[in-house]
C-alpha cells in the first residue's frame, strides 16, 4: 500500500482527501490512499513518518507551508526562493529517510491567474504567509506590480487602513491568500471598503471552501469577476500526484 496525506491544523476545511480518494476510484489506482493527518505541532512532524512507514507522500497546508522547510531534508530551487512548501517526497533507504519539498501552489496560481492576465498592472496581495509568498513569487515572474497588506504593518507591507479609494483605483487584481472565509467561519472576509470595488476588479480567493467565499460573494455583487480557488485546489494537486510518481527526487 501506498500511502499519501495532508499535515496542517485544522483539516475540517479541506477537500484534499476527497479528492485523491476520488482520484483513485474513477482512475481505477489500486494499492493507494490518502489520509488525514492533523497535527498541532511540527514536533510530531517525524514521529508521523515513522510510525507510518507506507507513507511516501504529504501534501502541507496552514499553518505549516514555511516552518516545515526546518523540518526536512531537502528543498526545491522554487520552494527554496519562495520560502514556503506545500509539496513532500518521503523516500526510504532501507533504514533512512530523507524528505524533499516542493511548491505546487505556483502552478496553481499560475495558471488560474493566466486567463485573466490582459490588462492587469497592479495586484493587492491580502496577507503574508505560505502562500501569499507562492503568489507574489508568481507575480513577480508574470512582470506585474503588487502591494503586500496585512494587519500588522511592517516594512514593504501596507496595512488595511493603507487601502484607500485612490489605491483601488489604480488595483486591478486582489488576491486573498488569508484563511478569512474557510470554513467553518464562512462569514469572515478581510476588512476592505467593499463599496469602492467595481467592474474593473478581478477577485481572486486561495480559499476553496465554500468555493464562493464572503469575499468574492462581495465582489460579486459589484460586477467584479472572480477566481475561485477550486480550480487552483485541482491543479496543484494533479502536480503533487506528478511530483509522487516521478522516479526524480
């Protein structure tokens, strides 16, 4: 048996092991599963590997994308330059382990940012963790301008208040890569003036669960059009079963 998973906390939010269950059931991919695997602290992070010596692969979510990296063996030049990684590779040796890391958020955003990309400028990223690092990583790759906002105000960040009329004037594209809005609190959404947006905005959510999150659902109501994040979800997950299966390390 073949065994994969997800590590964060919490996972009620996730759709990942429905996902790969189904994956293997329409594929016809016998001897495979994928497991849960909550874990409130990273310092249980290797005594998981050990104890489930069929595991040969992780997928990584909130709110361990950064401080994992401390926790493995080797990272991906991607992974390395963002700083965040969503993706293991548990390879054994007989009696040795050694864990890789990969980022597959960058394709996701990637991808679900690109037919949308003609006419975007400027981006306000909500957020500063994991995966607002995959995003701006991806940004700064497509050539586009973007702002970092968070609630703490720090140097090269902007806080909430910073976002003002004149500046979502001159944003195309808002990118909430916070966990506001997952469930089970589907009423949270980060504090902009929802009011300002209009037809010219694009709203993209990470969050996939609801699909349509308060945020794009206020956006909605403006004429903006949006980003769900299912579709990221399904991307960067069909590139986890690549990176599984590949014979590279």
């Amino acid at each position: 048996m073949r065994k994969f998973g997800l590590i964060g906390y919490p996972l009620g939010h996730s759709f990942s092991k429905k996902y790969f269950t189904d994956k293997f059931i329409n594929e016809h991919i016998n001897g495979c599963s994928y497991e849960n695997y909550p874990l409130t602290s990273l310092d249980k992070f290797r005594d998981l590997i050990v104890l489930h010596n069929d595991l040969v692969g992780l997928n990584v979510t909130i709110p361990y994308k950064t401080e994992i990296i401390k926790h493995i063996d080797f990272t991906d030049p991607e992974a390395t330059e963002i700083g965040a990684v969503n993706v293991l590779k548990i390879r054994r040796i007989i009696d040795k382990v050694e864990i890789k890391g990969y980022n597959t958020d960058i394709a996701g955003i990637r991808n679900s940012i690109l037919p949308f990309i003609v006419g975007i400028k400027n981006v306000l990223v909500l957020g500063t963790g994991g995966s607002s690092m995959a995003v701006c990583y991806v940004l700064d790759k497509l050539g586009l301008d973007f702002k970092l906002v968070s609630r703490n105000k720090k140097p090269g960040l902007i806080g909430y208040h910073d976002v003002t009329e004149g500046l979502l004037n001159h944003t195309d594209l808002i990118v909430n890569t916070t966990p506001l809005g997952m469930f089970p609190d589907i009423k949270s959404k980060p504090d902009l003036d929802y009011h300002l947006l209009n037809e010219k905005h694009i709203l993209f959510d990470l969050v996939y669960n609801p699909v349509i999150t308060s945020f794009l659902k206020m956006g909605q109501e403006r004429g903006c059009r949006i980003i769900t994040g299912l579709e990221m979800l399904h991307i960067q997950a069909e590139k986890s079963w690549e990176i599984w299966n590949s014979s590279n390390f």
